[in-house]
C-alpha cells in the first residue's frame, strides 16, 4: 500500500535514539555532617568555632576558588569570594561543588548566609551597646600623644539581643534565622584629611538552611532547591537511605548553656559568648574579629615582642632603614581593597629599631581605615565571613549523614516527541484500518493452498512451462520482462466440462474469475473429498455424469 510506504521513513525522522544510564553498583563516598545531629567531632572544647573561623579569615582573599562554594546551576563551577551578589543562589555544602550521584537521588545539607549593611546615624546605634550589655559587646581605643604628635582611633562592635541559646534547630527541615552587629568606626580626620570621622553602621545577616538534591542523572545534573520539609523519609526506589543511626533531638532551640551567666569585669572584651554552642555565623565572626584572642585584643602585646627583637640598622646586618617586612596578616583584609596604601593585605613595620616607625597604634589604625573605606563592600566581606564559619561549623560535625553514588552505564533507547506521536498515529490510522479490511478480505476469501511450499513453487513451474521460463543463462533477473508480465493470482479458468451434473473448475494463473466457496475444483487423488447430500440426489436425478 502506498500508505505503508511512507510510514516508516516518518517514522525513522521522528524516532530518535536517548541515551539513559541504568544502574550498575553503589558506591560509598563517605559521610558528612548532619543538621539533625549537631553534635561536635573534631573538638569539644568552647572556642574552638572562634579560633578555627578567625584562622579561616586571615587567609580568605577575592581569588582563591572555593570548591564548597555552590550555584543554583548546572554542571561544577569555578566560584570565589569576588561577588556573591552576581552568583545565582550561592550556599555552602560540605561536598565538593558539582558531585554528581548518577543514577541514585541523594541529598546533603546547604546553609546559605547572606549579609546587607547599611550606615546609621549615632542615635540608630543600640542602646544596649555598652559595657553593661548581657549581649556582645566589645570595645577598643587608642590614643598616642608624643610632643606636638596626637592622634586616636577607636573601634565598637555589639550585638544586643545575643543570649547563650543556639539560633540553630536540630532539624533536617528548612530553618531561617537572622542576626545583627553594629559597628562604630571613628578615626582622625588627619589622616583622611577631612574633619574626625564617627560612622556607625548595621549589618544584618539572614541565614538559611536545610537540606538539598544533589545533580543526578533525574534533574540534568542542576542542584535542587531547598526542600521545606527532611526528604529521609520520603526516599523512593531511586533514593538510598543514607542515615542508619539518627538520633533526633526534636527540641526548638538547644538549652542554655549553663544555669547563670558569668558578668566579667573587663567587659570591653566580651568572654561570656564564648561558651555558646553551635553560635549563628554572625557572632562567631564578631568573636573572631572583637573577641578575645582577636587581632585588636592580641597584637599591641606581639608588636612590643617584635619591637624588642627588630635588628639595628647596619650594613653588616644587611638591613635598610628603609626596608620593611610584613609581619602579620589582618582578619579580611584581603577582602577590604582600598587606595589608603599599597599594603594593604598585609601589617608591615620598617626595619628599623625606632619605635616611632613601628607604632602599633598606628598599624592598627591602617587596618581601620581600610575598613572603613571599604564599607560599601560590607555586604560582601560579612557573607564571605558568614560562609567560612558555616565551613567550620558543619566541618566539626560528627559525619553520620552517608552520601552514596551510582554512575550507571549508557544504554540508547528510542524517544519520539509528542508532535511526532500525532503524526505517526495520523498516519497509522488509516493504515491499520486498511490491513484489518485486508485481513478480514484475506479470512473470507478460499485459498487454492495452505502453505506456498516448494510443492505449490513446482506447480507455478509447471503451469508456466517451457513457453514463458525456457532453460536459459539469467544472470540480470531484474531485466526478464517476462517476470513483469506474468499474473500474480491464482483465478478460476473455467469448468472441466460444460455438460457435468456436478460442475468441476480447474485453477490457472490467468484468466478466468475470482475462485469460489463450495465450488469442486481439480485435485489430486489423494484429496479427493466425499460428495455431500445434495451432490448425491442431484447424480440421482440426472444420471451419471460423462466427464
């Protein structure tokens, strides 16, 4: 049929082979921490969050790609600190940006943090923020007369609504929570060179977590967004369970850490937050800049070691009075570009044994001023701040949270499209109605064999005979146009003979008429059949036939 021949070259189009992955073997990668499980691992000593983030923030720089550091995209990226605000949903997850789970659906923790900052005037600045705050708070000033020589700096940071319960929830479902620091930079207009400066500023973290889908061969590859709800339960035919011993804690918030909070006497450098678990990133990172242990807390004390220690200027020292080191690296401040000096990464002091050179006043001073000229990258550095306290955070967790991995194998099957199942069924329609009328014409109509045979061949050779195929050489079979001439079915020629009581047909390969039902044709012997009722009274009343 014409129909049927244009089907299956439509077919071929809008058939098209898909390459799935069908699973193979699964693959431990190891654990990783777990929100329902805050538990510490790595240490249980209080303060140890402060000093592994203070550590994390000397180092941290624009450049650096961070392979923990996350986009709402498809495939692994090359992502650093340089601008969160241009990255698509940025967030923090202990595995590797990218890990691929292959065939098996995982899920693993993500917290994202993210900072605005705005500048306030003095009477926006909390009134909690003084030494008798039962917050943070923490407060430094500094002022160097010598001779006609005066100048000062001071520095504050609080946040009054910290109390020693963690913001954190043991909870594998989706929690929000935020935090907020002020801070009050005031400098000498001497070296601005404009009046004194007093700027006050709020900076409010907002800090998101739960848990995620991992790229996988089921969503292309693209992380998913933050689930609402802990998808353990819900793990289907495609998921393997990855928590075996969970202890869940179901509780809103974690208790107080200890019965009375202890009020130090220096209150300028704040002790007591230190003695709270699991902190929000936001004061952690206030700890590590403000806190004790801090860069402003330690290092007038380490410049007066290194003054005492720095070599007289001579030739057979090999020193310059005019050389300098870099002696010490300040929290963020890689993260505070400015035009205030061409050092600005680094806290460097002459060689040279004159300590007026060398004043730590004044080297702390620097790192403010850097501060405060890049107050409108706040938002940036107090998320990168807030991103590697999460790091170490979720770092010191018991790793009890299992990922697993199947990369499958490839294997094609064919895909058609929608648009293609319309056509293709258009068509097919037609056609099938065609080969069911076809059947049912081929079910009703007699047929002269029951199996084209070697038997039924011989007799085609037969009937045709020496007149039309002669034993000849036939080596182009294509050109015999003997073979397109020749009929194609097997007909009734015509009856034995015209005057037989009970009609006899031969079969022929031309001519003649349809055959028919319950028409006697010529056979052979051995399928002679025996006459029925009415062939027998139609001999009786006619006499024998003469054929």
């Amino acid at each position: 049929m014409d129909i049927g021949s244009i089907i299956y070259p439509i077919q071929a189009i809008v058939v098209n082979p898909k390459t799935i992955h069908v699973p193979v073997s699964i693959n431990d990668m190891g654990s990783v921490g777990d929100l329902a499980h805050q538990a510490s691992y790595y240490s249980t000593f209080t303060g140890n969050d402060v000093v592994r983030t203070r550590a994390a923030l000397l180092s941290a720089d624009m450049h650096t790609l961070q392979p923990q550091l996350w986009q709402g995209i498809q495939g692994q990226q090359l992502s650093n600190f340089k601008s969160f605000s241009a990255m698509s949903d940025p967030f923090y997850a202990q595995i590797p940006n990218g890990f691929h789970t292959g065939v098996l659906q995982q899920f693993a923790m993500r917290i994202n943090s993210s900072a605005t900052s705005r500048s306030i005037e003095a009477a926006e600045f909390s009134s909690e923020c003084n030494s008798n705050s039962s917050g943070f708070f923490a407060n430094y000033t500094s002022l160097v007369v010598d001779g006609s020589y005066q100048t000062s700096w001071g520095v504050a940071a609080c946040m009054p609504n910290v109390t020693s319960k963690s913001p954190w929830v043991e909870t594998r479902n989706r929690q929000e929570f935020s935090e907020s620091l002020y801070l009050n930079i005031s400098l000498p207009g001497s070296i601005l060179g404009t009046s004194d400066v007093s700027a006050f500023y709020e900076i409010i973290l907002r800090t998101t977590a739960g848990y995620f889908e991992l790229p996988n061969f089921m969503n292309n590859g693209t992380p998913g967004a933050l689930l609402e709800s802990d998808p353990t339960p819900n793990c289907n035919i495609t998921c393997m369970r990855q928590v075996n011993q969970y202890t869940y804690y179901n509780r809103a918030r974690r208790d107080e850490t200890d019965g009375n909070r202890t009020n130090y006497i220096h209150q300028t450098v704040p002790w007591s937050s230190l003695e709270i678990d699991n902190k929000g990133p936001l004061l952690t990172t206030a700890l590590a800049l403000f806190g004790p242990g801090s860069f402003l807390d330690t290092f007038f004390a380490s410049m007066k070691v290194i003054q005492n220690n720095i070599p007289d200027s001579n030739t057979e020292n090999g020193y310059a009075s005019s050389g300098s080191v870099c002696i010490e690296l300040a929290p963020l401040m890689n993260l505070f570009p400015t035009t205030y000096t061409s050092h600005d990464t680094c806290i460097w002091i002459y060689m040279n044994p004159d300590t007026s050179f060398n004043r730590a006043h004044d080297l702390v001073r620097k790192w403010l001023v850097s501060m405060y000229q890049s107050a409108s990258n706040f938002p940036n550095a107090f998320t990168t701040a807030a991103f590697l306290s999460n790091k170490q955070w979720v770092e010191s967790m018991k790793p009890v949270y299992a990922i697993y991995q199947d990369p499958g194998t490839e294997m094609e099957i064919p895909e058609i499209g929608l648009a293609g199942v319309i056509v293709v069924s258009v068509l097919l329609g037609p056609y099938l109605l065609l080969l069911l009328a076809l059947s049912w014409y081929g079910s009703r109509a007699p047929r002269w064999t029951y199996r084209l045979d070697s038997f039924a061949m011989l007799r085609f050779g037969a009937a045709l005979g020496e007149g039309i195929f002669p034993m000849l050489i036939a080596g182009k079979t294509n050109d015999i146009k003997e073979l397109d001439e020749i009929p194609g079915v097997i007909r009734d020629v015509g009856p034995v003979a015209e005057d037989a009581i009970i009609p006899v047909n031969r079969i022929g390969l031309w001519g003649g008429k349809p055959l028919q039902n319950r028409r006697r044709y010529e056979c052979y012997e051995a399928d002679n059949e025996a006459m029925r009722l009415v062939e027998v009274n139609r001999i009786r009343r006619g006499g024998v036939s003469r054929s």
